[in-house]
C-alpha cells in the first residue's frame, strides 16, 4: 500500500469482506439470512466503512454489543440487534430507534414492556437463552414457563429466540450437538412459534452444519467475515481482509556483544544489520512478539529482536546489506509480502490469545485505509 504520511497504517480489504460474507451466505443456503456482526467498531477495523460493505453484499442487518454501538448504524437504515444486556439509560434510545433487544430475564421484560408503553412504541424482542455459554441469558430448563409469562407482556414482539456456542469450531461435538438440543426443546415445550431462529456464531457458519437447517433462518457472522482464522474456515476459501504495516526508520550495523533493547533481552553473537522499525507495543504489537515474532521486509521473514518498546521494534535483517535498507521502506507486519506471510493468527498464538484480541487491540492512533 502507500504509505504516505504514516509511520504504521492498516490496510482492510473492502472487497476481500464483501466477498467472504457472500461466502457466508452460499454457505448458509437461501433459506438463512445472515446479520453482521460488527461490534466493537467492526472488531476494530472501523464500522462505518465495513458496515456500508455489507450492507451492499446483502446482509440482513447488524449486531453489536450496545447502544452506543447501535446509533452510528442508524444511517443504513437496517435492523440493529443488541446482543447484550441494556442498561436504563440506553433503554429510551433503544426503543425510541427501533432496536431488537435480548431479554435475558423476566424482570428485563417487565423493563422493556414499560418503556415501550411510555412511548406509545411496541420492541421488537428475541429471547436469549444460555444453552451453555454461562454469561448472559435464560437458563433453559427455566426458559419455557418464563417466555410464556413475558409475551403476555404489552407492547413486546417476541419474534425471535437465540442462543450462543463457547465452542463450535470442531462441529458435530457433543456439547455443542447437546446445546441445540436444549435449544430446540425450549422452543418446543414453550409452544410459542418464532419467527427468527439463530445459533449459529462464526465457528458454527464454517463448522456446525446443523445451525444452518430448519428451524435456524437466522446466523450472525462475526470475525469469520475478515479472515478465515480456523482450518475449518480456510477449508470453505474465506481469505483475510486485513493487513498491518510500518516503516523501518533505521538500519544500522552493530557489533557482537552489543545489546538490543530493554532489560538487555538479546545480546547479538556476532556483528549483525539491525533494522528499527517505527511500531509497537502502543500501536497494537503484542509484548509476546519478544524474541519470537517476525517480520517481513523485501519478501523475507526478519525475526524479531529484542524486547518491543512503545513506539519501536528491532529486527534482524540478516542477509541484506545497509544499502537494501533505506529509512522509510515498508516492512509488513501482518500481511503477505511477495511469497511470504504473516498472517494474523501467528501473532495470536505467540500472545496466547485469539485474533479478536489482536484486531481489538490495534491502537486507535494507527490509521486505517480502506481498498
């Protein structure tokens, strides 16, 4: 990419997004429509331009964490699910705008129905059930009498019931299986007919084939729309739609026995070409890439060395002389370069983590450009 003015810069594929979501769509068959879930600013990648992606590949609307989240949306003019709980002070807004709530609880039903009533409106509401996620939600055993009671309420429509998976990226696994079970047997025993049904979760879009026949009609995809991130996911062609780059600001030769970095982490053994590039820990680098991590430069992976300070990272750029180095080249820090690649999940196993931690967790005062 060019990278002009910066000193760092994220690149996100618009059409890569496009793409992977009519994948999902394929996947999922003519019979499900799928809600983007773009929470968190779209993960982190900048919500306004992935959602107005989206919206434009077919999506049949958005799902995000809270209100806040929500009213930016407005301008699409697209159902907005608020998969979370709902606080007083978002309540008004919420309903006053027309958004699909959660109800999580009898007590929160009683909520929503009174303030839907104090504005003359009737909300648009979808039971959450916990199947076995243990966060949020109606116990199941207790869900048949309680979604009962709650849509004698005035002014709720009960359309829709939801539940979500802490594991369904190996497929038919038992709990899994055993969660769509209890599911499916709310619905049965509650005697109430749905008009939206979803469990499906990204890993269940690549891998749980079962979320994605009657009675589900409904799926949210979330991280699965901006890269494949599991075999399963790489297996059906989602590719990546996000790239991380910087710039080396300097290369200098130095001597064995000299040390790089904070706390003295990497004595070199021998004279070596150091290259010092203008990214780190505040921009988003994981502290984890100490010593382990890669970068690419000119196509080839350079290791990481050294501790990652705030603003800098040292690499080795052995192999190259001082004049292939100018300052202001481009060094991918996730990416492909030529042959070579860096993808993000290699930064999320080095941190011990997942590659929503590592899009969260790039920095806002890195700029994002969109293809």
């Amino acid at each position: 990419m060019d990278m002009t003015n910066c000193r760092i810069a994220e690149e996100i594929d618009l059409s890569v997004i496009a793409d992977n979501f009519r994948r999902i769509r394929s996947i999922m068959g003519k019979s499900v429509s799928v809600m983007a879930v773009v929470k968190a600013n779209a993960y982190g990648l900048g919500v306004l331009p992935v959602a107005e992606t989206l919206k434009n590949a077919g999506c049949a609307g958005f799902c995000v964490s809270c209100w806040a989240e929500a009213e930016p949306l407005l301008r699409f003019g697209m159902p907005i699910q608020l998969l979370g709980g709902v606080f007083d002070y978002e309540l008004v807004q919420a309903v006053r705008h027309g958004a699909i709530l959660g109800i999580t609880d009898l007590e929160t039903a009683k909520r929503y129905s009174a303030e839907a009533v104090r504005q003359g409106k009737t909300l648009e509401c979808h039971f959450k059930l916990d199947t076995g996620m243990g966060r949020l939600g109606i116990l199941y055993r207790d869900a048949p009498e309680i979604i009962r009671e709650c849509v004698k309420l005035p002014n709720l429509a009960c359309k829709g019931i939801y539940s979500h998976f802490p594991k369904a990226y190996d497929g038919e696994s038992s709990f899994a299986a055993e969660q769509v079970r209890r599911f499916l047997g709310v619905i049965e025993a509650s005697g109430v007919k749905f008009e939206k049904i979803h469990m499906a979760n990204s890993d269940a879009v690549s891998a749980f084939g079962r979320t994605h026949e009657p009675p589900f009609n409904y799926a949210r995809a979330g991280i699965v729309m901006y890269g494949p991130f599991s075999k399963s996911a790489a297996e059906l062609g989602f590719k990546p739609a996000v790239s991380l780059y910087s710039r080396l600001v300097s290369a200098r030769m130095m001597p064995a026995g000299w040390s790089i970095g904070y706390e003295r982490t990497h004595i070199l053994e021998k004279d070596t070409l150091i290259g010092t590039v203008s990214a780190g820990y505040a921009d988003g680098l994981p502290l984890a890439l100490t010593n382990r991590g890669h970068m690419l430069f000119r196509g080839k992976r350079c290791p990481v060395i050294g501790r990652i300070s705030m603003d800098y990272t040292t690499i080795e750029l052995d192999g190259f002389s001082p004049e292939e180095c100018r300052p202001g080249d481009t060094v991918t820090l996730i990416g492909r370069d030529g042959e070579a690649e860096i993808p993000a999940e290699e930064w999320a196993e080095l941190k011990n983590t997942h590659v929503y931690d590592i899009f969260c967790s790039v920095s806002p005062r890195v700029p994002r450009f969109y293809r």
